[in-house]
C-alpha cells in the first residue's frame, strides 16, 4: 500500500498547455518540487499552476536548475513549504535492487481520482507497478533506470518509489522521475496485410526514468528552496486565485 508519506507529495499541475507529474522533496530542511524537463521545456516565468479543490490554482516558484548531461530532470522552489516536514520521504536510491519491484506515480491522460479529505482536496494520483529492469550508472553521464511497466503520458515527472529489501516497509525511498516510455514503429497494414508505410508508436512496456541524483546536483548548485522552522503550513495557503 502507497502510504500517505508518498501520496501527499504528488501534485497534478499545468504550465501553459503542457500538463504533468511533480512531487516534493526535502533537502537541508528546505523543500522543492520535482518534475521532468520535458513538462518546462523552456521555464521564464515565476508561477505553475497546480490542482487543488477541483479548480487550478497559481503557485509562485522559482526555477532551481535542470538535470545534468542529458538526464530529462527540473527543479522548481515554491515560495513556501507544501508538505508537511513530518512526512519524510528520502531522496536516494540508495537500497534498490536489481530486478526488485518499485511503484511509480502520476496523473495519465489528465486524469485524477477525487480524494476528499484524504488528500486535503488533493486529486489522488494513479499508481503503477513496475520492475527495476536495468540500471545504467555511467560515470560523467546520467544515471538512467530502465523498468518493466506500463507507463502513460501524464505520468512524466512523477516519482518512482520503494522501500529496501532488508529494511521496514515504513522506509519508503524516492529513486527516479519518470521520464517516458520505449516505443516501437509497428507498420500500418491495409485491410490485404500490406504495408501503408505509415507506422504507430507501441508502447513497448519499458519505462524510462532518471535517477534522482540530478535532482539533488540542481539543489546543492542552488539551495533555494524555502526553509521554516515553524509547523508547515497547507499548500493552498501558498497558492492564488483560480486560473
């Protein structure tokens, strides 16, 4: 079961027409938000929008960094703490096996499952099974996490979660951000068997997903996020009007 430590941190959001997966992570006791690069091709602004009791909402961020190399990886700082400290949720992939099974979170097609009060009229995010395939840790390169799963567009920027093999299963972990997904050219045949020449991207059940690291190299290059000393506050406390 997903426990409230990881769901909490997952949060629907739109940046212009592009819409995606970012979570929250905490770093030095200052949090951040992160999504995959491809969501904020080319971030200038200071706000995104997130959903939250069934309208968007502007949030005020900042823009931290992207992901080294080539890894698909941005950082933002919101101009306040979102997530409870309590839930704790480390950044590592530190634990994770070879072939061990991991759970990756979004929101696919723009879909969203009311949660009430579960969530704090957060819209719960789809969560997908998956397995760690191949892990390429390449020196000076990115680290990339290749896995056995079904990924959707929507889910990109979300989180790929576990919990170590030998340790409690209260010791969830945050590995990666998705990415996407491997896709196949499958010819288009006619109503004989024949090739169009036209193709169809199949999804071919890998997922691609970015280790985390990149996120915590953007936030050691800029530690910006926002640090309180005080009991959170609620993320619609921080948020403006309806968009």
């Amino acid at each position: 079961m997903i426990p409230t430590e990881v769901f909490r941190r997952v949060f629907q959001f739109k940046h212009g027409t592009s819409t995606g997966t970012c979570f929250a992570i905490d770093v030095n006791d200052k949090q951040y938000l992160c999504t995959a690069k491809h969501c904020l091709p080319s971030f200038e602004d200071d706000t995104i929008e997130i959903y939250h009791d069934n309208q968007w909402k502007l949030l005020e961020v900042d823009l931290v960094g992207y992901g080294s190399h080539s890894s698909d990886v941005c950082v933002l700082a919101p101009n306040n703490r979102i997530v409870e400290a309590s839930l704790t949720l480390d950044a590592t992939s530190k634990g994770l096996g070879y072939g061990q099974e991991v759970f990756f979170l979004g929101f696919p097609y723009r879909m969203r499952m009311d949660s009430r009060d579960l969530n704090r009229q957060f819209p719960m995010p789809f969560v997908k099974q998956a397995t760690v395939s191949a892990i390429d840790l390449k020196e000076d390169a990115e680290n990339t996490f290749y896995l056995d799963g079904h990924n959707n567009p929507g889910f990109s920027g979300g989180p790929v979660v576990f919990t170590p093999v030998a340790s409690s299963q209260r010791d969830w972990r945050v590995a990666a951000i998705v990415s996407g997904y491997r896709f196949d050219e499958v010819p288009v045949l006619d109503n004989n068997g024949k090739e169009t020449g036209n193709v169809v991207h199949a999804n071919t059940g890998i997922v691609r997903a970015y280790g985390i690291k990149h996120a915590l190299e953007a936030i050691h290059s800029s530690p910006i996020g926002y640090l309180e000393a005080a009991a959170a506050q609620t993320l619609h406390s921080c948020m403006g009007t309806e968009s």
